[in-house]
C-alpha cells in the first residue's frame, strides 16, 4: 500500500482523493457505494445563505463520456445543510469539505458566516458562479471579484480553497489574486462553458439553454490550469478536478503538480468511482515502486 496522504494548506488529509463538489451529494448519498472516511473528504454541492431551486430540466445532457450540465446550484442552504447533510456526513466519519456559492460578496460572506464552528475542514469557494453586480460576469473571471469572495469568505473562520473556473485566459492572475486574498489552496477547475443541440427539437438540449462541459473531454483543460498555476506558484496547495476518471488519470493530475484530487463526472457513471480511483492509484504507484503519492507531485516540470 502506498501513502496517499496529502497536505492542503493547514489541512492534512488521510487520502489525497476527495469527491468533486455537486457530484456526490450534500449528504452521505456515496456512502452505499464505500466507506466515506476511506476518502480525503467529501466535497459537499455548493451551498448558499439560503436554499435554492435550481434551473429549470432538462439540467444534464450526456456528450461522448463527457456531459454538460446547468443545474443551476440547487441546494437546502447551508443552515439546514448543517442540521442535516453535514450530520449524515458526520455519522459516517467523513471529513468534509463545505463549498459555498453567492450571487454577490455579501452574500457569499453570509454563507461563509454561516460555517462558523461547523464540523467541516475547509471551505470551497465557488467562486465560478454569475456575479449580479458585475454585469453577471463569472466571479472567477477577474481577480478582483475572486479576491472580494475569498476574502468574504473568511467570515467562516477555516481555511479556504477558491475553486476557479478555466473560462479565463487571465486564470494565473486570477489564482494570484485568490492566493494574495487569503486562499491556502486553489481548486483546478470548475466545468469548461458548453452547449448541447437537441437536433431534433431544434433547440439547446438544456433548459437553460447553456451549461457547462465536464468529464474526461476536460481533462487536458483541466492538467493544463493545474501545471500553469504549479509552474506559476510552486508553493500554493493545488487541488486538481476535471475529468478524473481511473487512476492512472489521478496520476497525471499529480505530475501537473495536484496534492490533492477530486474525482467528480465519473461518480456519475460509476457511484463507485472516487473509492475505484483510489484504489487504483494506490496499485499504479506500488506497480511503479512510488512510496508515497507525494513522490510524484508536480513532476511533470523536471529538469526535463
Ligand atoms: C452535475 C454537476 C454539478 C456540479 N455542481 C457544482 C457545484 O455545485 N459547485 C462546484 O464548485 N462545482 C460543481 N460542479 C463542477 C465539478 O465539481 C467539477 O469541477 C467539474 O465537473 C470538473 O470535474 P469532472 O470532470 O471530474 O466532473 C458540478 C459538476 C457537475 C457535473
């Protein structure tokens, strides 16, 4: 057996696989599946103030082995987040990672102030979400609005990992502003914009129209924020996310220079997926005589 345990920032994790945010629930939905304290954390679906309906359906529509997705951040809220989902979470074990969303700072303060005292290791701020009063632009996609968020996000009083969005050629600047802004950890990176026709009905096959790519046709996407911002910040903790999907592609996201990963698309075709990878990341660095997944960090930048 090989060491999977990582640091991310302040926090050590027993297994350096985790589970991507909205792809495995607010709850313990996973834990049919395997033992929850057998992964790094549980990522929990973004939660805001307040509960939240969603997008209208169809909210997914399935592309190759990728999908695309506008499910539009539904979710209890976190307060009954924390009397419900978070307790089922607990019983089990898990650790768990709480992530946030807003549709402005005050309101992304508000759910973060919300967190005060829970049970949770770490926030993710999603900060890839529209921002209502930046002419509905993507938080994420200026380093200002990041830095406002994460910054807010402080009112939890946990450490704080900014989850960024790969819609951006300005992603390294944006990742500096996070870090400057009091991040411990960036999370590498929410879905790609996309789009499905429906050709038969002659219109998008989402409700919303839009939504966003996710799954293995983001994985060389997603390996290239990830080595940009090692390259970029050889000291910042870097989460990798975007198309995991076997261990050999965890692999990859670590030589990019991940600590840690999250497995998120796959969950979907396989409930199994997160605890599969990790067991199958396990056998490729014994298989390969690596010790310890930190063995083969950031690798991919030798002296080539
Ligand atoms: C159905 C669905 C819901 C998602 N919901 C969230 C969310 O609530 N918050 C968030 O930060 N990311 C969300 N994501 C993005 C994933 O956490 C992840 O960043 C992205 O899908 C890329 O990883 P993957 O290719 O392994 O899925 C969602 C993805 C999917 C497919």
């Amino acid at each position: 057996m090989a060491d999977l345990s990582t640091r991310v920032g302040s926090v050590r994790l027993a297994c350096a696989v985790l589970t991507a945010s909205g792809t495995a629930g607010v709850g313990d939905e996973l834990a049919a599946y395997g033992e929850l304290d057998g992964l790094g954390a549980v990522v929990v679906k973004s939660l805001a103030a307040f509960a939240w309906p969603g997008n209208p359906a169809p909210r997914l529509a399935t592309w190759g082995a990728s999908m695309v997705n506008a499910v539009g951040l539904s979710g209890p809220g976190v307060a009954a987040w924390r009397a419900d989902g978070l307790t089922r979470l607990r019983r089990r074990g898990a650790t768990v990672v709480a992530s946030i969303w807003g549709r402005t700072v005050a309101e992304f303060e508000a759910a973060a102030a919300g967190l005060a005292g829970a049970e949770v290791v770490a926030v993710e701020v999603n900060a890839s979400c529209p921002n209502l009063e930046g002419r509905r632009e993507i938080f994420a996609h200026s380093p200002e609005a990041t830095a406002a968020v994460v910054e807010a996000a402080g009112a939890a009083g946990l450490p704080r990992w900014a989850k960024l969005s790969p819609n951006t050629p300005d992603l390294v600047e944006v990742a500096g502003a996070a870090l400057a802004a009091g991040a411990e950890a960036l999370v590498l990176v929410n879905t790609v914009l996309g789009m499905v026709i429906d050709v038969e009905a002659r219109r998008p096959a989402l409700g919303h129209g839009g939504g966003g790519l996710s799954g293995g046709a983001i994985a060389p996407i997603a390996l290239r924020a990830v080595y940009d911002c090692r390259e970029a910040f050889p000291e910042a903790a870097i989460v990798g996310v975007g198309g995991i999907a076997t261990g050999e592609d965890a692999v990859a996201m670590a030589m990019a220079g991940a600590d840690a990963l999250e497995v998120g698309t796959a969950t979907f075709a396989d409930p199994r997926a997160p605890f599969r990878v990790r067991d199958e990341l396990d056998r490729w660095l014994d298989d390969h005589g690596v010790a310890s997944l930190g063995e083969i960090v950031g690798v991919a930048h030798g002296d080539g």
